[in-house]
C-alpha cells in the first residue's frame, strides 16, 4: 500500500507548501581573466591568458523520490497478496507457503488471473496505522523534513590557455568541486549483505544464502556458518544450531 498526502491537505501552517522557504542560499560567482604581458617564447607576445573562477552553488531539491521510489519498490512492484499460489483441482489456491517449480502457478500456462482482491477505498489524506493489518499487508513510509538544507558545492577552476600556430590553443587547468551537506538516503533496518567476518572471511551475504537454500529445500540446518557464529554467537540465539 502506497498513498500520497497531497499538501493543501496538510494541517496547520504547511496546507499548500512542501518546505519553509531559505533565504540564507546566498550564492556568489566570481571570475578574473589576465593577459600576460610578458614577451618570451614560453608565453608570446601576448598569447597566454590567465583565468581563475569561483561559483556557489546551491542543490534543487527534489521531491520525486519521496513519491516515485515508494511506488514502484513498496507499491506496486511487492505487494504480494496472493502468497504461494498454487494451482489445486483447476483453480488457483493462495497456500502462504512455500512453492517449487512443480506446483507453482504460473501466469498464461496455468491460468490468466489469480484471486487477488479488490482495492479498498481509504480516506485522503490516509493515516497508517502503523501495523500490517488487512486490507494492507505491505506498508512503506517516507517522510520529508521540511527544514531540510539543501546542499551546495564550492566549485573553483584555474586555466592558462595559450596560442598556437595554426589557430590550436593550448589550455591547462585545474578544476575542483567540493560540496557540503549532501543528503543519503539511509534504510536503518538494512541489511549489511556486504558486511565480512574477519576471522572466517565469509560475508553475512554468503551465510544467510547457506542456511536459506537448506530450508527452502525443507531440510533442518545442522551446519554452522562462520559468519553467524562469529558475529553473533550461539549464546545469543533463541535454539543453538539454527533449527529454529
């Protein structure tokens, strides 16, 4: 389930508006240019330039992700509410379970529709109720700081063009970019799949596919993984061995 609160439905003082407005972005550009006057062969006779330039400059916000992200990843692409179909005496049967290339349903062999059911009308603006209750099994929030500071970037260049025969230019320089305040997205409940145990040398990725592939077969895992072993610790789980 995925709803949008469209902002003339916001209370108090945010009806209409996103964000309170900065007036602090303050973004100067500068640039200087110089002919050397020097007479040599390195430089010429008035042949080299010199220029040197400084811009601030301030990130636009956007907005998109805080409603085309949710979507398509928590909306409409997982949201799943026909868990396990399987095809049982000619008609498809929502099982929850597990499935196998043997009795899954499959979509234009099989059958062409599965029993999933209508939408249900919901109120605008929608407030969660922050568990996974029907009619919606799927929840996925994101908010917006309306305080939010934009990001901006020093961005700073130094070139030195010189003339050449035959109308070439020879240019050098330096260009630097440093920005500040960058936004992240950051999932906190995100697993480190990348994460390594340094003793064993097997990634949290690597252990967790290992006990998955004994269990979707319906077997019991009876061989520990370093990753778990060494990061967590059996004295830390609910049953030793992993059968639970």
């Amino acid at each position: 389930m995925f709803g949008v609160t469209p902002v003339n439905y916001l209370p108090g003082d945010w009806k209409g508006r996103l964000r309170v407005s900065n007036w602090r972005q303050f973004a100067p550009r500068m640039a200087a240019a110089w002919e050397v006057p020097f007479h040599n062969r390195i430089i010429g006779d008035h042949k080299t330039v010199v220029r040197a330039g400084y811009s601030l400059v301030w990130d636009r916000m956007s907005d998109i992700n805080e409603v085309s992200l949710p979507l398509t990843t928590g909306g409409l692409l997982d949201a799943n509410v026909c868990g396990g179909p399987v095809l049982q005496g000619g008609s498809v049967v929502c099982t929850k379970g597990a499935t196998n290339p043997g009795n899954a349903f499959r979509i234009g062999v099989d059958g062409n529709n599965v029993p999933v059911p209508l939408p249900t009308a919901v109120p605008i603006p929608y407030v969660v109720s922050g568990t996974a209750a029907k009619p919606f099994g799927l929840f996925l929030m994101s908010g917006l700081d309306p305080y939010a500071v934009p990001a901006h970037s020093h961005m700073i260049d130094l070139t030195v063009q010189r003339e050449l025969p035959g109308k070439m230019i020879f240019e050098i320089g330096y260009i630097a970019r440093i920005s500040r305040n960058l936004p992240e997205d950051v999932a906190y409940n995100a697993a480190d799949y990348l994460m390594k145990d340094a003793v064993s040398g097997q990634t949290f990725s690597q252990s967790f596919d290992a006990v998955a592939q004994v269990l979707r077969a319906g077997g019991t895992v009876t061989i520990p993984q370093p990753f778990f072993e060494n990061q967590i610790g059996t004295a830390s789980c609910v049953a030793r061995g992993y059968s639970s």
